[in-house]
C-alpha cells in the first residue's frame, strides 16, 4: 500500500515522513555530464541489482504518469522537467522508490505515513545495502558519499516530515517557527520541497546538510523539530477553536459543504479547504472523515493523478467536474457536529 492509504503516528499533524540516500557509482561522470548511453548503462546496472523492484524508464518529456509521480511524492519536480534518460524503481510494496539519474545517479527513498524515520531508514538502508554490493558507490574517506551536490555530501541522507500547520499558519507565527527550526541546521519548504510554495498550509521540513554528521544525528534532529512544531500546532488548535468556536465550526461547515455539494472544484480549491478538513478531525468537529481518507483524497483530486483515473480527462473544465464528483462521494457520509 502506499502511504496515503495508511495510518501512521502523529498523523492529525504529519502527512508523511520520507528518508531519501543519494549514491552515485564511481566510474560514471554525475548526472549534469552523463550521456544518455551512460545513463542506459546505470539504470541496467540498478534494475539487474534489484530483480524484486518494478522498474519505469522515462526517455524524455514528462507526461501525466511521470507528472502523477510526482504528486504523490514518489519523483522530484526536477525529475519530472529532466529531459534525460532516467528511470524510477518500486519495492516493498511501494514503500521504497529509487530515482535513478535524477540530480544523483541513485537518490533512494523510503516514504511512510505519519512520522516515523527510524523504520523508513530501515526500508531505504535495505535496498542501498543490496545496491552496495552490486556496484562500486563513489565514496570518500575524508568526505563520505560524493555527490553532485556539496550539501549531500557525507551521509548523504535527507530526513524529511511533511506537516499540515494551519493552526500556527492562522496565527501569523510560522515564520518564528521557521527561523527557529533554520538555526537547528533545518529548512522549511512547500509541498513538494525546494522551490515551491505550501498548498493547504502543508509544509515539508528537512535537515539542510548532512556532512559531519551520522545517520543516528539526522533522525534525532528532524524528530526533534518534529516533536516542537506539532506540539505547538497541537496547542495552537486548542487556543484557536477556544478563542472563537462558533467562527471556526462555521468556517469548516463551509469547507465541508464547497465538497459534498460542489459541482466544480479546481486543485487550488481542495488545497485551500484542507486545512479546514484537517482542523475538524483533530478537533472533533467533523463526524466520518478520517486523517487517512483525507490523505487519499489530497492525493488523488491532484492535476496529473486525476487525468489517470478520469479516463484521460485533458480539459481543465471536466478535470474540475471529475474532481467535483470524486469529492462528493468520498463526502457523502461526512457530517459536522452540531448541524
């Protein structure tokens, strides 16, 4: 199953957690002077490795399956726009996917629902341990893993948690929040990391650099910063529906009722109202919606994912009526309380 379809810990405020590996093979140039024809040889080399793993091989142009990728965190927005030979792997049951020759030869990546980075290590450290041993990993005594990237170097390894923070967005202090978490050696980003902007007050947190530091050090940073902010978003709910519960009740009734009777609803408009959603559960505000279901419709009401389930729907119009009617029934049994 994939991470939106189950349920993890601390998941009213924690989407996902991911742990992503950049590894790159010593006899091969990084990815920016690779030629196509070394690129075919590597993603061979990885699919021989890993015999288990589906394999999708993207020659240029990015599509809507690639696109869809991407959506649900699976790809990187740079891996969808590369017009380079590339390829993306899928094991343990979608719970691990590797991106090859993406920035880095390898960029190997363990997503699971809620928080929890030690057991999405584990998954991630598997299959690099596997690709280990089959090939010959670029690596430095002085510097660790070499990557293309000089912040990569050395662990090489991201720990990441994407947060929905409504609460403390409401507030106007996220942005203390953020410089907080910027002097812990962390950065806080969009949706979809580097470069985008937060969609339904979802943010995604990582550690900025992992040289000189062990892969024990990264998961206790990020879970430390993790622990603070939905402690504090956990708190800032509380004060905000205490503050005015009749304002904040009418506000989800509304984001409740644009979904169980909307006959058009874009992207950005799911995006505006999950929060909403989000708040209700935790809450209590709402009767029959599920942190998990919520994390199903987030996922699949996006652009590219709904063009693959709506029968190929191109125009934006009947993609937003398609939408619209998905929306609906997965609402249908949803009630606020009180109303």
């Amino acid at each position: 199953m994939s991470w939106y379809n189950e349920k993890g810990d601390m998941q009213d405020v924690v989407l996902s957690t991911r742990v992503r590996l950049a590894r790159n093979l010593r006899d091969y140039p990084f990815v920016s002077r690779l030629t196509d024809k070394q690129a075919d040889e590597i993603i061979n080399k990885v699919c021989s490795a890993l015999p288990d793993y589906g394999c999708e091989k993207y020659f240029e142009g990015n599509g809507y399956k690639c696109r869809s990728q991407m959506e649900m965190h699976y790809v990187s927005p740079e891996f969808v726009s590369a017009e380079n030979h590339r390829a993306l792997l899928s094991g343990e049951g979608d719970k691990v996917k590797i991106m090859v020759c993406e920035e880095d030869h390898l960029r190997i990546q363990c997503i699971l629902p809620g928080f929890n980075p030690k057991e999405a290590f584990e998954y991630a450290s598997k299959a690099d341990d596997i690709l280990s041993s089959a090939l010959d990993i670029a690596f430095s005594e002085k510097y660790g893993y070499l990557t293309q990237c000089p912040t990569n170097l050395g662990a090489a390894m991201r720990v990441s948690a994407m947060l929905c923070l409504p609460a403390l967005t409401m507030q106007g202090v996220i942005e203390s929040y953020a410089n907080a978490v910027a002097k812990m050696g962390i950065t806080i980003r969009g949706m979809y990391g580097e470069g985008s902007r937060a969609s339904g007050c979802i943010y995604q947190i990582s550690n900025k650099a992992s040289l000189g530091m062990g892969e024990s050090e990264i998961i206790k940073l990020i879970s430390d910063a993790v622990n603070k902010l939905v402690q504090a978003e956990r708190n800032a709910r509380k004060s905000v529906y205490e503050s005015d519960r009749a304002k904040l009740t009418d506000k989800v009734a509304r984001s409740v009722g644009l979904l169980k009777y909307a006959n058009l609803i874009s992207s950005d408009e799911f995006g505006e109202v999950f929060s909403d959603l989000k708040l209700g559960i935790s809450l209590g505000i709402t009767e029959g919606l599920s942190d998990v279901k919520l994390s199903e419709m987030l996922i699949a009401v996006q652009p590219a994912t709904l063009y693959m389930t709506a029968q190929g729907m191109d125009d934006g119009k009947a993609r937003d009526k398609a939408r619209a009617g998905f929306l609906r029934n997965m609402m249908k049994d949803v009630k606020v309380v009180g109303y």
